[in-house]
C-alpha cells in the first residue's frame, strides 16, 4: 500500500456521516487519564501522562485541533494537580513538560499536514502528466470496443515508460501499444515522444508499413537529442505492437510487431496468439540494416474476438513462490470476451497473482471493432 492510500483510508476511518471525528480519540484520552489520577490513591499519580494528548492530536488532527488540546492539556494538568494536597503534587517540572510537549505537537502537527499537501499536489502533477502522455480514450473512440488499465510500479509517481493509443485517420483506425525500456522520466519522455509520432503518422500516412518507419525515426531521433544533451540514456530502446484497422476490411487487422509479446485474440471459442513478426524493438533498427522494418502481417480475426496486449509487467509478474503468471490461461478463464470484462478479468488476476506487489509498469490493453450501437466502456 502506498503512502497516498494509507493516508486516505486513514482518514476515512477517521470520518463518520461526512464529519471528522479524529477528535474523539484525544479527548478519551485526555478524559481518562484525568479520571484515573482523580479516582486513584497519591501513590498513583499518572497526570504526567497527559502530555500523549496532544502527541496524538497531532498524528490525526489539524493544527488549530491540535493547539486546542495542547492548551487544555496544560490548563487539565494544573487543575488536577491542584486538587492534591501540596506534598502531593507533581510540581513545576512536570508542567514545564506538559507545555513543552503541546509545544512540539503543534510543531510535529504543522510539519505533518505540510507533507500532506505536498503529497497532494504532487499526486495532481502525475495525475496530469499521466493525461497528457496517456489521453483519455471516449468509449467507442473510432469506431472501436476498447479497454486499458494502467499500474504503475512506482504507484506514487502514477506514470511510467508504458503506452497505448488509439488514433482515427485517413485511412482507417490505427492502435499502438507499448513500453519503453527503463523507468523514470526519461521513459515517460520517450514514451510522449513515440506517441506525439504515432498520433501525427497514423492518422496522415496510408500505409502501416509507413507510420512503423516513422516512429523508428522517431525514436533514433530522440536518442541522439538526450546523448546531445549529455544524458546517459541514448541507448534506449522500446517494444510495442502497431495495429491497423483498414476500412471495409472488417475482419481483418494489420500488426508490426517491434520485439513485444504477440498480442492474443480471445473469444468464445478460446484464446489464440497471432504471429510474432519477429521485427526489433524501436530503436535497434540499425543492427540489421539489411532486413529493414519489420514486416507488416495480415491477420483474419471474427468479429467477436477481442485483441489483448499487454507489457511486461503482467507477463513477467511472479507470485511469491516465484511461479511467473499464464496470461494466455488467465484470458480463457474470463467471463466474457468483450474488452471491459477481459481487462478487469486480467487486473484482478494479476494483482491477485503478485498480491499487489508489481514488479515493472503493466498496462493491460484489449480492442476490437465495435460490435453494438453502445460500444463497451473503458473500465
């Protein structure tokens, strides 16, 4: 569980009908050390203790809750302590401890909610950035069924080196999937480099063939701007399966596959894996020149089979025996083959698989032609 999430669970248990109640917690504190010293002999005196009421005020509440208590944990103190007869009495040192701790609580309180609001407004920049490198697709965009979750590994930054899109064009419905090899933001650099390409190539170029040139030159471009800038990445490289969908074709689809796993075609009838290609990651085109790009395949797909690609944080996922997860046996235990069902099927598998510990970013990416009027939401 990351820090954001414990925050917020913890301030949900903290809530009843719309309203904080983290004041509860303190208050029975402060109430019930001031019964016990009250109710008990002089050789029980346990006032001093009061100075945890502030200390937890400030793990659970705001500053002016927190000052709140340290103030009347000081004022508690001096009463009850009066109450005794003078041989008694705790005395000055420990009211100069009990005011010293209300001191550092709201200073601790301070601090606290400080990192709070940070924490938020960095959560805000990822969340941001995440929408800009991975735009929000409107349910049946172009004409196709789709479904997609992201995880990222780094659950805090909530952005990595993993990508998918899907681009209308001239000629026809265009779909990238991919994942850049590193992590931090020179990936998710690479990544909005590589998908800026995609979006401009595959809604002007006719053929498949052309826009899997551009985003090659794409990416040996980038590479030389960051060895330009002096940066230790210029050896970056990214897997990724390009898809098109030409019209009046309807059971057809044209995949270059550049080094990632072959996508998947499930159906009612069973889950089958579509040829590989054998093309190479973008970026090492230059170590086979003579092959040129890879190849651009002609696949036959009914219409009621679902394409489902994923990264390698799902095919590469490794429960705590360390037995790597089955996608393909995953897929063919989905309740329906349709794109929302069979990602939702294929996260809560494997999160169930890793018990939520993921290794590497994994996106689960699964299209197809719109089948109905109302196509399938993105989950």
């Amino acid at each position: 569980m990351t820090d954001h999430q414990a925050l917020r669970r913890w301030k949900e248990l903290l809530r009843a009908r719309g309203r904080s109640i983290a004041w509860v917690a303190p208050l029975l504190l402060l109430a019930g050390i001031t019964a016990v010293d009250l109710n008990t002999t002089e050789r029980f005196r346990i006032i001093s203790w009061i100075v945890l009421v502030p200390g937890i005020a400030a793990a659970v509440c705001g500053v002016f809750a927190t000052a709140v208590f340290a103030v009347l944990s000081v004022l508690d103190y001096v009463a009850v302590d009066s109450a005794w007869p003078h041989q008694y009495q705790a005395g000055l040192p420990d009211f100069i401890l009990v005011a010293f701790a209300g001191l550092l609580a709201i200073l601790a309180c301070a601090v606290r909610r400080n990192s709070e609001r940070r924490m938020l407004h960095m959560r805000d920049i990822a969340e941001t950035t995440r929408r800009t490198v991975l735009r929000p697709l409107p349910p049946g965009w172009a004409g196709m069924d789709h479904a997609a979750v992201y995880l990222a590994a780094d659950t805090e930054a909530r952005v990595g080196g993993d990508f998918y899109d899907i681009q209308p064009g001239l000629f026809g419905t265009r779909v990238l999937v991919g994942d850049v090899q590193g992590k931090g933001l020179g990936a998710v650099e690479t990544a909005a480099a590589l998908l800026g390409t995609f979006r401009e190539a595959g809604y002007h170029e006719r053929d498949l063939a052309t826009v899997a040139d551009r985003l090659e030159t794409r990416m040996v471009r980038h590479r030389r701007h960051t060895v330009a800038l002096g940066r230790d990445d210029g050896d970056r490289f990214a897997t990724a399966v390009l898809l098109g969908f030409p019209p009046g074709a309807p059971d057809v689809v044209e995949i270059v596959n550049f080094g990632h796993e072959p996508p998947l075609a499930v159906g009612p009838t069973g889950v089958r894996a579509l040829p590989p290609g054998g093309g190479l990651p973008l970026g090492m085109a230059d170590l086979t020149p003579a092959t040129g790009p890879p190849p651009t395949l002609t696949v036959t797909l009914a219409a009621d089979e679902t394409l489902l690609i994923t990264t390698d944080g799902v095919t590469e996922a490794r429960n705590a025996d360390g037995v790597f997860y089955v996608l393909p046996e995953a897929a063919a235990q989905a309740p329906a083959p349709d794109p929302a069902h069979l990602v939702a099927h294929i996260r809560d598998s494997v999160l169930h698989h890793t018990r939520g510990h993921l290794s590497d970013d994994t996106t689960i990416f699964a299209v197809r032609r719109a089948v109905s009027a109302t196509p399938t939401a993105t989950p």
